[in-house]
C-alpha cells in the first residue's frame, strides 16, 4: 500500500527533525532529509486527492509503494549500522554509508515524484460521456424479489414509516453491508400492491459509486412522465418537480455512496405535505443519517439468524420442497459459515444446486469447505469490492491489516489501535490524540458496513470487534496484491521462499510446525520483512509452534513484533532490532533497551517467576505510549537514572527534563516501589493500572500523588495489603476530591476497604463506571441523601461481606446496569427499581440450588416495575 509505505518513511524522517537527535551530522543531512520528505508529502497528497481511473491509480500505486519500499530499506539498513556500532570507526563509517544511501533516495524520489504528476490520471475523463447513458452500478447478484426470509420483521418496520400519518415529505434509509439484503428489502417493498394503490406516482434509480446526475434525471422522468434524451439537465429537473409536485410519490434511491450525490438530487422533489416518501438504501451509515428525518431514524439492516438462514437457503434450492432429511445436518453446517449474510445464502444455493442433490455431494463439499467458500467469495467479490474501492487511502491499509486476524476472531480494539499506530497508519489530525483519531478510524469503517462493532466494555465503548468472513477474503485478496500483509497458510511450511517479498506477516496458532529455511533469497530476508504476529484466535490453547529468538533474529529491520503467545525467551534478540515501534514477548532476563528509541508499545512479560528482579530502563524514551510489564519486571527509579545521567553530562540545561514521558497514555505497574515518583513524570496518563501484592508501605504517596493526572480517565487499583486499621486508617485520603477529576473508570480490588470510603467516591464528578472486587469490608452499606453519584451509569460489586444496603433511586439517579457477584443474602432496596435509567440487573450465584434472598429482591423489583408498565428492565441470573 503506497500511502501506508509513505507514511513509515516520513515517520522515520521526521526523527531527524528533533533538536537533540545525534544519530547524523545535521549540518550534512538535514536539507536533503528536508528535501526528500517534502516530496515523499507530495507524494501522498497526490494519492489523497486522486480519485478517478482507478485502473491507472493502481500502476501508479505500486510504482511509488516499490519505488519508497526500497528507499525505506537503504534508510533503515544504514540507520541501524550507525545505532548498532560499538566503536567510533564503525560509527563513522556507517554514518557515511547513511550519507550516500541518503543522496541516492532523494534522488529516485524526487524523480518519481516528477513522473507520477506527469501521469494524467484523468485521462480517461472522456468515460464520463459514456455514463451518462450506461448504468453505473454493476451487475447484482440478487435475492428474489418474492423472497423476504428473515426480513420480516425489517418490512414490517419500514411499512409502518412509509404510510405514517406524517404529511411531510420522509426520506426512510435503510443502511448495512453488501450483500445483506438491502436492495432486496426495498424492491418488496416497492412492489408491494399496497404502495402501488397508495401513492401516485413511483420511480426506482440506482445511484452507485459515480452519480451521474443526468442518468438519474432520465431515469426518473421517464418512470412518472415521457423523456426526451435532448433535453438539457435543468429541463429535466424542471419535468421531475412539475411531475411530481401535487402528487403523492414514493421514490426509491438504491445504493447511495455520498452526501454530495444527496444534497444535488432532494431539490428535485417537492414537499406538498401529502405524505410522499423517499425510501433510500447505503452501505455508509453517515450518509443514512445524513438524509434521515428525526422523527425516522436509519434502518439498519441487519444479518440472519441461522434459522432464518437455513430458511431462505431451502426456499432457493428446494422452492416449496422441504429439504431431504439425509442433508439437514452437512446442509446446516454449510450455510452457517454464510455468517447470517444474503447474498453468500444466495450464492451457495445456487452452487449446490448445479449438483445432484446426494449425501455423498454435500459431504464432499463439507469436507472441502475452505475451497468451496473460496468460490462462493469470488461470486460475491463485484459487490463487496466497492465497499473497498470506495475507501479513502487513509482507511485502505487499517482495513486490509484486519483481515490478517484470524477467521471469527473477536480482535482486541486497544489492541488493533495500538497496532495501526505503530504500522503508520494513523495521521495525526489536529490536536487530537492518535488513539482517538485511530479510533475514530474505526468507527468510519464500522460506519462504512466493512467492520462489525462486537463486545462493548462497562462504559458502552468497543471491547472487540470483528469482520465477516466474505470481506476478511476480499481483505486478504488485496492485502496480498498491495503487499499490506500476509497471512500465513497453516499447511505450508514457513520458508525465505514463501516470505522473502512480505513487509508484514502473521502466523495463526494452528502452525503446529514452524522451522524457516534457507533458500536464494535468504539475505533479502532481513531487509523486507518490518511486522511479524502470532495470532490467536478465540479457541487459543497455547503455540506449540517452534518459533525461535532465532528466527525472529533474521527480521533485523522489524517494527512490530508481537510473540507474546510464544512460549519462549525473546531478550536476547530484542535489544538488536533497533527499529521497533511495537513489542510484546517474554524475556527471561533483564534487558537493555537503549537503541530502541523509537518504541511506542512495550509489553513484557517474564518467562518465569522468580525473585530476581529485572530492572527496565524506559525513561529516554519519549516515542513510548503504552508500558505493560509484569513482576519481576520493574521500571527503574527515574531519580537514580537521572542522577546516573548528571554524571556525565557537564550542562545540567542539555537534559531539560529527558525523563518525563509525555506521550506515555496506558500504564501497568506491578509491585513497583517508585510508584509516586513514575506517576509525577507521565503527566498525561489516560489509563493506570496499579497491582501490588508485595507490601508496599507507602500506599498513601500512590493516592496523594494520583491528583497530579489531569488526563487520567481509567484507573485500577489493587492494594492487597492496605492496611485499613480505624484507628491509623483516614478514610478521607479515598476522598474524590484526591482523585484526578476527569476519572470515568474506577476499579478497587482487594483494598478491604470501610463502605465509608465508597461514600466519598460520589464526589468523583465525572464517574461514570465503578468496580469493585473484595474492595469494602463490612456488611452494611448505607448511602445518606446527599450522597449522589451523578453521572454512574455502571455498578459492579464482588463481596461475600455485604447483606444490608440502603440506598434510594436518588443516589444513583444515571445507573444503567447493575452486577452483583456472591452477594447471595443481600436484599436489593426496591427503590433502586425506580431509576428511570435502569437498563439491567445481572445477579452471579456460586452454585446455589435454592434461591438466594438477592435473587428473590431482584425479581420482586422485576415484577414490581412490570405493574407498572416497565418492561425494559431486565433480570438475569446466571
């Protein structure tokens, strides 16, 4: 992908744009690193902007991504040998080489960057013409028109908006992915005798990807009146509105791609106030609410269950037959790998109807599913392949880098986002943080219908997330063209062979034996090669794969290694691959990661438990965003690292203040003894994660330092030795007004702390999520009227302490859910069913056969609210 391998390179740039670097003579480079990175932006802008004769686009793509590909290797290559020499000579003489290899990457991309503006991408523009009489979407495969299985309950919603009492004009969008049955659902619609009766005048049109407005216009005129192809647009527009107005019309707009394509075509369309409606379908989701009414809001269409897709599977095969008993079982198991959409129901229909209707067939079939549904995905591929083609090349790679996660895999979002960051992919927009905009990311592709939103966290945010099988093939069909990444195949042994050419790859956990070996291109190896993951999936029971420090040693040019599910010690190689951005492993030592000054993401974890701590010394790293390591692992005393660092430098000014990590956004720390003084140098920490299980005196210096976090949303705390003693103990130090303001998430596990203490947590304003594991000890809980917890919408409570708990609807006047674990003979105040936000109650019992009094109050409260008319409360009981 040309725009991602931009964007790596000038990312590695930019470090020679700091003040202090010292890698290169700046005097020397810095006009030609200058010089190459206007070009390489040049580059990308052309990219940005360029959006016709996509044919064109893509030979001019993968010149630049082979062009910046190796001038991205010649910079890497160089830069390591300088970070890498362990004595002058060999620094000089490297930075030399990084002098000479620097002079000849600017010169091949200043060339290129003359002959990709010299390219006339528009080229073709004389297609336009042919639009103009020429459908512009092309050929469906399409459900019949009489067939609405599964879709019931979405024709009935949309039949209700269409013959509202609403006089205005509606325009009722309906919006999801390719193929899930959109077009089908509006087109029954349509049809249906009770809209051909209830409005005067119909027309159907399909935009697609290209609006071509006088198609439109022509399409429309002739459906309501008679066109003439001569006339001009504005005449036709003028003959659409005189048609139309007085007139009750329902127009259906299929497949719109634009907000653009909108806001030229709804002036055409009177608003007489005689209920007219607009029935409009979209992949796009911003576009759906774009056009929407407030009073009707988006429709989103959504996948089949899978009775509802065995059902529509039958009716295409069998038409009213019933289906041979001997085929149900091989049959069901075939179209649930359909994964709920249409469209593949569709298509395996049509392929299993092309065979003799026996066992024998669809067991064949069964048992070669991967080949089988590789077809069924190449049918699919003219309708999904828009979704892609359609994307902004800012999104192309976040989403093509998805779909090397394994098949059904539920992917970890902070996880995805941290990845995305440390790729590259993610630009900097504004002031916003990268998390966010990544985020952001995101959601547009979710908008989009091309990922699917999955497991929510406690505050309503994505947990997980996910993509359907059909795209994850359209993915990894592109991703191997665009070179974006490579997944690796489970019956294929890995070799030089296979990866020489592949800049990133993963290995999924069903690799049961992993050896590389050499061949031909066995040097080029260490200079292609920038991403390696093991993958696992959600049925993970641990890589028996033999993947070694060794072989990960070949990968000298690395950014992103990610072997955390690897049972094996990477420290000893770690601290060579001087170019990462992104590392997750298990070390079975301390390390040095001085070089690598360029990492973003640090998860370790150590090979063993032991005594023996391992020191960490992160604190020249100002690139770091995310730090999770686990006990024995410890980061080093700042204070000692710096006294350390005064030394040897003469100047105290040259420090100015290297060891505050300002960019540092999650923290873990386990059993760390400078707790207090790590908090006061990573000023704008958004997530903080505090373990402690070794006795740490000196607990009260953690929480009157937390106060210092302006930034900080997320905060866990667990204190396993807190000593709560009432006569040492102040409770007022768990004050909110000790706690950084803008907490959301609060989570206390093991403090065993007074129910006094919880009180005081009301004053967190911004609190919205608290949790607490064995966090209070006693057995009652009684909240005073002035104790309001404002914003809490997320009660989590794990105590075999508590059995009396007074409380009202008013301290907890935003709660949405409420969980209560092994809290068997607590009775829940009824008051707490009068909350007009309450969402639901989930009650965990451990192994209890009767009903426990927590249970019973909960289900009162159910009943209770149910008299009432509240039938929106839920109660579960697991």
């Amino acid at each position: 992908m040309a725009y991602a391998a931009l964007s790596s390179l000038m990312y590695t740039l930019k470090q020679f744009f700091k003040p202090n670097q010292s890698l290169v003579c700046q005097c020397c480079t810095q006009q030609h690193v200058e010089s190459l990175y206007q070009n390489l932006s040049a580059l990308q802008d052309f990219l940005d902007y360029t959006t016709k004769d996509i044919e064109t686009l893509k030979v001019v793509e993968k010149r630049i991504r082979n062009v910046v590909y190796k001038a991205e290797d010649r910079i890497d290559s160089s830069l390591r040998n300088i970070l890498l020499a362990d004595h002058e000579d060999k620094r000089q003489k490297a930075c030399r080489s990084f002098y000479e290899e620097l002079l000849k990457v600017e010169e091949q991309v200043y060339f290129l960057n003359k002959e990709v503006m010299m390219i006339d991408v528009n080229k073709h523009e004389s297609k336009s013409a042919e639009l103009a009489t020429t459908p512009s979407s092309p050929e469906k495969i399409t459900i019949d028109g009489s067939t609405i299985v599964g879709m019931e309950d979405d024709f009935n919603t949309i039949l209700d908006r269409l013959i509202s009492q609403t006089d205005e004009l509606t325009v009722i969008p309906i919006f999801g992915m390719g193929g899930i049955g959109k077009t089908t659902l509006a087109r029954k619609l349509y049809d249906d005798s009770s809209m051909r009766s209830r409005f005067d005048k119909h027309a159907w049109v399909t935009i697609s990807q290209e609006y071509n407005e006088r198609q439109i216009l022509l399409k429309i005129v002739s459906s309501i009146t008679t066109s003439n192809q001569e006339m001009s647009n504005d005449q036709l527009m003028e003959t659409v509105y005189r048609g139309l107005k007085g007139r009750r019309f329902l127009i259906v707009i299929d497949d719109i791609w634009s907000t653009e394509a909108w806001d030229q075509m709804q002036m055409i369309f009177p608003n007489d106030d005689n209920r007219s409606r607009i029935l409009l379908t979209t992949r796009l989701k911003y576009v759906a609410n774009y056009v929407s009414c407030p009073d009707f809001p988006p429709h989103s269409k959504s996948f089949l269950s899978l009775e509802d897709s065995w059902n529509l599977f039958t009716e295409k095969l069998f038409k009213k037959d019933p289906c041979p008993p001997m085929l149900k079982e091989t049959g069901k198991h075939i179209v649930k790998q359909c994964r709920g959409l249409p469209l593949s129901v569709v298509v395996v229909a049509g392929l299993l109807g092309k065979m003799d209707p026996t066992h024998d067939n669809w067991k064949k079939v069964e048992e070669n599913l991967s080949s089988f549904l590789g077809t069924v995905s190449e049918q699919c591929q003219s309708i999904l392949s828009f979704s892609y083609s359609y994307l902004p090349q800012y999104l192309r790679s976040c989403f093509l880098y998805v779909g090397g996660f394994p098949e059904d895999m539920e992917i970890n979002v902070s996880k995805l986002i941290r990845l995305w960051i440390a790729e590259q992919f993610v630009k900097a927009r504004s002031s916003k943080r990268l998390e966010v905009v990544a985020e952001e990311y995101l959601e547009e592709l979710i908008d989009r219908s091309l990922i699917l939103a999955s497991k929510q966290r406690a505050n309503g945010r994505m947990r997980t997330c996910k993509i359907h099988d059909l795209l994850r093939q359209l993915c990894l069909r592109e991703a191997h063209t665009e070179n974006v990444v490579h997944v690796m195949n489970e019956n294929v042994p890995m070799s030089t062979e296979v990866i020489y050419d592949q800049r990133r790859m993963i290995v999924p956990s069903g690799f049961q034996d992993l050896q590389v070996y050499p061949t031909r291109h066995s040097s080029v190896i260490t200079s292609i090669t920038r991403t390696f993951i093991t993958a696992r999936d959600n049925y993970f029971r641990g890589f028996s794969i033999s993947i070694t420090s060794s072989i990960v040693s070949q990968f000298k040019l690395l950014k992103v290694l990610d072997v955390l599910s690897v049972r094996k010690d990477f420290g000893c190689v770690i601290p060579q691959l001087v170019h990462l951005r992104y590392v997750a492993a298990k070390i079975g030592k301390a390390l040095s990661l001085a070089k690598l000054r360029n990492l973003e993401t640090i998860i370790l974890v150590s090979t063993e438990l032991t005594s023996l701590k391992h020191p960490l010394d992160i604190w020249t790293m100002t690139e770091l965003r995310h730090l999770d390591i686990r006990w024995p692992i410890y980061i080093c005393n700042p204070l000692l690292v710096e006294n350390h660092m005064t030394l040897y430098i003469s100047d105290p000014l040259e420090l100015e203040q290297p060891f505050f990590l300002n960019n540092l956004q999650t923290l873990h720390l386990h059993n760390s003894s400078f707790v207090s003084e790590i908090i006061r140098r990573t000023p704008n920490l958004k997530k903080l994660k505090i373990l402690d299980t070794s006795g740490y005196p000196y607990w009260h210096d953690i929480l009157y330092s937390l106060i210092l976090l302006e930034e900080l949303e997320t905060l866990h705390i667990k204190l396993v030795s807190l000593d709560t003693d009432p006569e040492t103990f102040d409770v007022m130090i768990f004050s909110g007004y000790n706690f950084p303001p803008n907490l959301k998430k609060l989570t206390l596990s093991c403090t065993r702390l007074p129910w006094d203490v919880m009180n005081l947590l009301a004053n967190l304003p911004n609190l919205e999520v608290l949790k607490s594991n064995a966090a209070f000890n006693g057995t009652d809980w009684k909240l005073d009227e002035d104790v309001v917890f404002r914003k809490l919408k997320y009660l989590e409570l794990k105590s075999e302490c508590l059995v009396r708990w007074e409380a009202g609807s008013d301290n907890f006047p935003m709660l949405e859910k409420l969980l209560l674990y092994g809290l068997d003979e607590l009775e829940i105040p009824e008051s707490i069913g009068e909350i007009m936000t309450l969402k639901l109650i989930q009650i965990h019992t451990y192994g209890r056969k009767n009903s426990s009094g927590v249970e019973i109050s909960a289900k009162k409260i159910q009943e209770e609210q149910e008299s009432l008319g509240n039938y929106e409360l839920q109660v579960q009981i697991t």
